[in-house]
C-alpha cells in the first residue's frame, strides 16, 4: 500500500467532520498571522523605541505586542481544542470499523492472525493515531503554515538576507527526505514488533494456570525478554535514525542562520539596514528555524503514523471468505417473441425452510491446513426433528461438521444444504438465527450471570433468564454466588468451574430457543449428578427441534434416532446403538472401553 493511499483512506474519516477541519484552519491561519506579524511589533519596539529613545512609542509598541498575544493565545485555544477532538472523534471512528469488520471475518483469519496482534492494532496502533493526528498533524500544518509566511517576510524585510536562507533550504529537506523514508520503513517494524510483546505476553497470562502448574514461569520470563529486546532494538534503530535527522537539520539551520547574521550585521554596522529591520528579520529566521526543525522531528511520526494507518487499513480491508448473495432473488432472461422477460425465482428465508441440514458429497480441508483433509466424500442428512449423534475417534471431523453447518467455513467440494437449498444461498447472520450451539469449551464473557445468559437472547427479561438457568439446573449454584445473578464472572468464566460454566452455556441456549441444536459435548465437564439433571433439560429441550450431538460418552446419545460413526473424515457407520454394536466394530470397541463390560448387554439409557 502507498503512502498517498494510505493518507487517502485516512483522509475518509476526517471527512465527515470538515466543519471542525475548517474551523480549525481559520483558526490556525489566524495565529500564524498574528505570529508574523509579532515579527513587526519587534521591529517598531526596536526601532521607534529603542533606537529612536522615544519611551510614549515603545509604550506603545508593548501594548500593540502584549494584544497580539492575547489574540494568538484565543486562537491557539481554539486551534489546539478543534484538532485535539478531531483526533479523539477520528481514532473512534477508525477503531469501531475496524472491530465492526473485524468480528465479521471469517474464522479462518484468525487462524494466521493472531488474536494479540489483531488487538494491537485496535489500541496501540490506533492510540499513537490519536496522538498524531491531535499533536503532531497540527504542529506539522502551524509549521508549514508559520514556515512560509516567515519566508515570505524575509523577502520583503530583507532579499539579500532571505536568499542566504532560501540557499540552505535544499540542503535541509534533503536529509529529511532521506532519513524520512528508513523511519517509515522502521517505524512499520516497530509496531510489528510492540504487536508481537503484547500477543505473547496475553497468551501466557490467559494460560497462567498451565505456566505455573508446569513451573515454567522462568522459561516464559526468558522467551518475553528475547520478545522485548527485539522490540528494543528495532526502537533504538528507529530512534537513533530520528535523532540524526534532527541533528543534522539543527546543524544546518543554524549554520545558515549564522551566516545572515554575520551578512545582516555588516549592513547594520554600514548603514544600509536598520537594527529594527535586523530584528524583525533574525525574528521570521529563527520563525523558519523552528519551524523546520519542528518539521523535520514531525515528520518521524507522521512517518509512524501511516504505519499505524497501514496496519489499520489492512484489518479493515480484510474480506470475508464467507460472503452473503449479492440479492435476495435470483434473476434469470428468457427471450419470447423477440422480447426480453425477466423472471424471479424467490429463494425463501431460512425461517420458513424445514430445519433440515445435509452434507452430500463434502470435501474440506481448513485453509491454515492445505494437505490434511478433514472431511472425504462426507454425504450425511440431519432431518427435522430428529436426534442425531456423532461418534468416533479425535480427529475425525466430527466439529468440522459443526463448523461447515454454521458456515464458518465452505467446502471446497460439494454442497452443504438447509432444507434444499444451499448454505451460500442465504445470509451467514440469517443462517445462525435459527441455530443454537452448546460447545465443548464454553465460551463466557467478563460480565456478571444475567448478562452471560441473555448473550443468548438480549431483549429476554430477568424472569427469563432465571427459568433458563433452572431449566438448565444452573439455578442453585447462582443463588450461592456472592451476588447471585449480578455476580462477575471474570475473564472468560474463570471464577467458575467446569461444569458450572457448562450449565450456564446451556441456560443459554434454552434462552436461545432455536430450531436447531448442535451440542458438542455438552455434558463433558459434569459430574456424574449434573450430568443426569442437564441431560433431563436436554431431552425437554430437544424435544420437537432438529439436534446434532457431539459425544464420546456414549451414554448420553442411547436415545439418539441416529448415532454415525465417523473415522478419517468418512462416514463408516449409521444406525441405533444396538444395530451398531452389531455392524460397526469401531462403535463396538468405543462402546466396550466405555462401558466395561460385554458390548451386548442391553443398557438404559440414563
């Protein structure tokens, strides 16, 4: 990406806000007049008062300077006020529609983009945005705008003088130029690099429990120091760089402006200039000075700041492999009588299809692994208000099936269809809504109980949510939380166990009241007890709706309409527990290391 199209994609969201932007340049062109016209102040206090010895007009010169400074502190106000909310209001922006494509992508890009980096780049990334765009963009345009105005009363105080200047200029913005494009360049490198520290340290932290039951807190100490050294070194680089800028911009201005003085004092000295015109003129000089030397240090973190922008745009650029139609409606053109008719053919909303899911033909292989497949000429049909459940070994796709019922991901072979129609055809977000997962890791989120449960239904009351957790039989264990059903629950659940986190997940998916159920191992973390009061809840609970189970406890799928077994991706078997027993010997030796004893024996169901 360029450096014009990256400022260009910047330039989008300040848009909107052009009555500020606006406001803000009157404002700045203001005090950049007042400013040089202090440059003139300086010349009358000098040359009216003190050459002239005249004390009623160096009075006057005070006052004319002491109001133009009160006009500049107005103006700089208003400037400074108008440019820093700018900052404030843009960065938000940027950073809502990252997150807002961001949570749209599909899962597969976190899977080569790693979480910490992503939320790297939604607070440091966007946090030095703010900073530059508040600060640094505003003390670049002062500059710019000061720099020239002071340039052009050079010409007209002094030409001799101004072209002594005007010859240096070259040499300063060449080093600008030059050293400008390696702080960019590193600048990139160091964000990556502050990027990769916070990913490493969020993941080690989230694991701590695993860190410090296997001792290894030493070792990760080590591994972040190797992680904050690199980060270390790539800053020094591009601080070292940043400070031969400025060095030798300071050189190089000052050298020039020892050179007019030496000129300007000889014409002083000879009558051919006033003090007063050598004040003012040393003023605009040394208005140029800093303003290029103010420059030449922005400059460096404008150069961090499309850096910033790059790794920004690249998130809100990302696009969805799982994309929605185009339309609603298919189009199709048939000529009659030489005239063109145009036909629709409606494809009906998920909601009013049967809740029927199949997979014919099915080949898949995850994107971040190209030559491992996870499902082979996989054909299987879940039908309407029928139990089914998956059996078989680690591994052998069975949460694929999962993942390509809620189009996470689309096969590269074959159809994946609700009711008739294919998954492609409706919108991903329509899809879901008639969907609800339990998964074998729940997920919760850093909020208290209440808040947890209705994930599942925002709008759902309190009532609700209560007669969802004691369906779920979570309703005991809240009440004996410190603060009941308004108790935090932590970073991802963790001031609750296992099976306390399953049920909640449960309760959840009650509220949700879907058509369609997919559990994956829904019972895993509960204990014998749980197990049997949740399994309750779930039989009222799939009762009537279409239900895909995960389960290697072959207890809790006895009653299942369909059991498949499922090896290396393929169906190798279907059929009830008893048929299967007799027909599959996979399903046979599960069931045998299961229940300890003969795979004959009749069980019941629990």
């Amino acid at each position: 990406m360029s450096k014009f199209s990256t400022l260009t994609q910047l330039l989008r969201f300040m848009l909107p806000y052009r009555r500020y932007w606006i406001g803000a340049m009157i404002a700045l062109l203001f005090t950049a007049s007042i400013t040089l016209a202090i440059g003139q102040g300086v010349r009358l206090v000098i040359d009216n008062g003190f050459v002239a010895g005249s004390v009623s007009q160096l009075n006057q010169s005070i006052l004319l300077l002491v109001a133009m400074a009160v006009l500049m502190a107005c103006g700089t106000f208003i400037r400074f006020y108008l440019v820093s909310w700018l900052g404030e209001r843009v960065t938000a922006d940027i950073r809502q529609a990252v997150f807002d494509n961001v949570i749209r992508l599909h899962p597969s890009f976190f899977e080569t983009n790693r979480s910490g980096e992503i939320m790297s780049r939604l607070t440091t990334d966007t946090t030095l945005l703010q900073s530059i765009i508040g600060s640094s963009f505003s003390m670049a345009l002062r500059s710019v705008v000061t720099t020239s105005g002071a340039l052009l009363m050079l010409f007209v105080t002094n030409i001799k003088l101004s072209l002594i200047i005007v010859a240096g200029v070259p040499l300063i913005l060449l080093p600008i130029l030059i050293f400008g494009r390696k702080v960019r360049k590193l600048a990139r490198q160091s964000q990556d690099s502050i990027a990769d520290v916070g990913s490493y340290a969020g993941e080690a932290i989230q694991q701590i429990k695993t860190v410090q039951s296997y001792t290894q807190e030493a070792h990760e100490s080590r591994a972040f120091s190797v992680e904050v050294d690199s980060a270390f070194r790539v800053a020094q680089n591009r601080i070292r760089q940043r400070a031969l800028l400025m060095a030798m911009v300071i050189l190089l201005v000052f050298g020039a402006l020892s050179g007019m003085l030496w000129v300007g004092g000889y014409d002083v000295i000879n009558g051919t200039m006033s003090a007063g015109e050598l004040g003012a003129f040393v003023f605009y000089a040394l208005i140029v000075a800093m303003g290029v030397g103010t420059m030449s240090e922005v400059y460096g973190e404008l150069q961090r700041a499309v850096g910033a922008t790059e790794r920004l745009m690249e998130l809100l650029d990302a696009e969805s492999d799982i994309k929605p139609p185009e339309g609603s409606t298919l189009v199709t053109k048939a000529s009659h009588s030489d005239a063109q008719v145009t036909t629709q053919e409606v494809i009906p909303t998920a909601a009013t299809l049967p809740a029927e899911l199949s997979l014919s033909h099915v080949y898949f292989n995850y994107p971040s692994r190209p030559d491992q497949p996870a499902l082979e000429d996989f054909s299987l049909t879940f039908k309407e208000g029928a139990i089914t459940a998956l059996v078989g070994p680690s591994g052998a796709g069975k949460s694929t099936v999962f993942e390509l019922l809620l189009r996470f991901y689309d096969p590269q072979q074959g159809q994946v269809r609700f009711a008739s129609q294919d998954l492609r055809r409706f919108n991903p977000w329509e899809l879901r809504q008639q969907i609800a997962l339990v998964s074998q890791q729940p997920a919760l989120f850093t909020a208290n109980v209440i808040d947890n449960i209705r994930y599942g239904r925002a709008d759902a009351t309190e009532e609700e949510v209560i007669a969802a957790a004691k369906a779920a039989y979570a309703h005991e264990f809240i009440e004996r939380l410190p603060q009941g059903y308004h108790s935090d629950l932590g970073e991802q659940g963790v001031r609750l166990s296992g099976g306390q986190k399953q049920r909640i997940a449960i309760a959840r998916a009650i509220l949700n009241d879907r058509r369609i159920l997919l559990l994956d191992e829904a019972t895993s973390a509960l204990d014998t007890e749980s197990e049997h009061n949740v399994q309750l809840a779930l039989d009222t609970l799939m009762q009537g709706r279409t239900t895909v189970i995960i389960a290697h406890r072959l207890s809790t799928i006895l009653h299942a309409d369909q059991i498949v077994v499922m090896e290396q991706g393929r169906v190798v078997g279907t059929g009830t527990h008893e048929s299967l027993l007799q027909s599959s010997d996979l399903y046979a030796r599960l069931a045998q290391l299961q229940f300890k004893h003969d795979a004959q024996t009749q069980i019941e169901p629990v």
